[in-house]
DNA sequence: TTATAATGATATGTTTATCTATCATTTGAG
DNA sequence: CTCAAATGATAGATAAACATATCATTATAA
C-alpha cells in the first residue's frame, strides 16, 4: 500500500478544502492554502491541478456517503426505518458533502459521475420495490423520486448551515416531507 | 420615460445572455455579446460591468415571476386550484429564471435579495393561512415549505432541461409532489 | 549526527477575462 | 441629403488566478 504518512496529510488537505469551499466554493488555491494551514506550494505537490483537486475532493465526498450507506443496518424492506437511517446517516455528512452541488467540474468528469450514479443505485433499486409494492405512489417516474430525495437533502443541509433548520430535527423532516408532503388529508390529485 | 428603443434592445440583451446563461452559467462577455448578435462595446455601452449586467438579469427574472403570479385568477382561499395555478405560469419561465441558482452574485446583492423575499411573500402569507386552516401540516415551519416549493420549482425546470420531464406534466407533479408527497397511504411520521 | 526528503516563502511565467480606448462604418432623425 | 449618434472591430491595459521554479529552512529516518 501507499506511504500512510502522505494519506494521512493528504486526506487532512482534503478535509480542509472541503470545510472551506461548503462556505466559499468560489475560494482560490491560496485561500485554501492558508485554511489548510500549507504552503501553496505543498498544496502544488499533493494536487497538481485545481481540477485534480476538486476531482479528489468529489470523490473523497462520495466515499464518505458510500460508507455512511453501509452502515445503515435496516432492512431495506422496511420502508419507514430504512429511509429513516438512510436520512439519519447522511444529515450529519452535510457540511462535508453540500459543496458538490455547486461544483460545476462535477457534471464534467465523467468518472464521477458514474461513481455518483453508481452509490445512488441502491436507493434507485429501493424505491422501485417499494413502489412494486405499492408502498410508494406508481404514478411518479422512480427517476423523478430519487433526483427529489436527493435534492431535499441538499436543501436541507443549506437550512442547517443558515441556521434555519437544527441538525437533528432534518431527518424526521425530510422523511416526513417525501412521504407526505405537506397537505394534510390528501388532497393531492394523483390522476 | 426613457427612450423605448434603448430600452427595447437593453431588453433583448437580457433575453439573449439570459437564454445563454441558463445553458453555461460560466459565459464569457464576449460568448454573451456574440449570441446576442452584438459587438462586445456595445454590450459594454448597456451594461458597464459583468456585476451590473447580472444584476439587470436577475431583476429581469424577477419582474418575469412577478408578472406570471399577478396573472394568477384562481382565489387564495382555493388551495390546490391556487397552487395548481401558480405552478402552470411559473413552470413556462423555467428557461429564463433557473439561472438563478447558480449565480453567486445573487446572494451578494442585498438589493435583489430583498427583491426575491418581497416576491415570495404572497405564497408565504397563503401557506401560513392554509396551514392556519388546516389544510397543510401545521407541523412543519412555514419557511421549510416555502424553500422546498421554490427548491422543487428549480429541479423541475432542470429536469425538463434534462428531458426527464415533459413540460406539461410538471405543474401536477409537483402539486402532488409538494402536497403528497410520494407515500401512498400515509406512513408517514408527522410527531 | 548526518543525509535525504519535505516544506514554505517567494519570484516568475502564463493564461484568461474584464475593462478602456480608438476609429472607421453604419444607422436613423430631421 | 446631412449630420450626429450608435455600432462593431480591434488593440491595449489591468487584474486575478493558476502554474512552475528556486532556494533556504525544517523535519525525519538511518
């Protein structure tokens, strides 16, 4: 395996650039520099590139959420359980994550986002036997159910950082949000 | 009143970078002045400054929101015609508003900030008297309603750009969305 | 301790986009 | 038609960020 002293140091540059560009994704190489407490030149020698970089921090994110999701015990036939944990695993990942939706390099490299498509697969495959057993309305593409889990998490994380949502009031919410919604006694109209 | 015919071609520009904008959010002036079928000095001459230029733009979009909503027959009181309503003249301005949140400088501008505020707040002042009525969740704050409506709003214009999402079906998905959600008998946690 | 590797500060080069300035050409009002 | 205003092409100035290179200093392993 790799020398475990560079991993180390390079997992820490990692971490601090991405707690800094969940603030300020606009921040440059020496700002980042500074927050990481290196010199830019070291941040040169461990990312070449700004795109390598971003590119590392995209999937050092999408490793974090992989194994967030497999520690989720539930049995993925309970429905209400499950999406709780799922939900409950992945709030507290938030601050670590959320810069990935204004990362524009994102949507270009497409390795990431294969390997974006490749951890949401699971909950894609959940959702479609949930709604195979009518635990989840038929009448919505799985496609569009996911994109909107996916994005309420996003929001909620930006509700957490305004500080307009407490951290461990999101997951009840989110669940609540995508099975319900906001009516009351259904007066959605599913035609 | 100013001069109609500058300010007839101020308002073409708006549109054209608006429509390039909504595609590649990172266009240059120059791209912006080229797809408007201008010089790049006589976009400078409109808009002395990129800052000022987006600016203008965000104001445009919502002026464009301001003036779908205040088309809007269906009565207050009526819920799901009302929101139904409100979802059909927003859905066709996707193109020219989703632009919005992906621009940094939106945030930045106190101005257009308060802009964006003052135009919700009809659709805050409705939800805050259905839920006063009973008829949506009394258990969620107003404010996390709000947010996922908009939030929806902009992933249903971005999947309809994807092509997800057909044009047409988007207001009652999202009417469903937002006041079902996508259980189907209610197992959800409202505690 | 010594030698090698890593680091940080700094200088320099390169690119890219914004902004300003100029001037010949075109447009449109009177 | 005539002339003033508007336009477009172009060149150059400025600024910001990224990237590379150098070198003295520090840390680390043998």
């Amino acid at each position: 395996m790799k020398t475990s002293v560079k991993d180390t140091k390079r997992k820490a540059i990692l971490d601090a650039s991405t707690e800094l560009l969940a603030m300020k994704p606009t921040a440059t190489l020496q700002e980042i520099a500074d927050h990481s407490g290196i010199g830019i030149a070291t941040l040169h020698r461990y990312f070449s590139t700004r795109e390598l970089l971003l590119d590392a921090l995209a999937l050092n994110a999408i490793g974090l959420v992989e194994e967030a999701l497999g520690g989720v015990t539930a049995e993925e036939h309970d429905m209400l359980p499950f999406l709780t944990e799922v939900f409950e695993v992945l709030i507290p990942l938030g601050g670590k994550v959320s810069f990935l939706s204004s990362a524009a390099s994102v949507d270009e490299n497409p390795h990431i986002v294969a390997e974006e498509a490749r951890i949401k697969q699971p909950l894609r495959e959940a959702v479609e036997g949930w709604q195979a057993r009518g635990l989840l309305n038929t009448g919505m593409p799985a496609h569009w159910i996911i994109t909107v889990m996916y994005n309420l998490l996003f929001v909620a994380w930006q509700e957490i950082q305004k500080g307009n949502l407490a951290k461990n009031d999101a997951p009840k919410l989110l669940v609540n949000t995508v099975l319900q919604g906001f009516g009351r006694t259904g007066q959605g109209d599913s035609r």
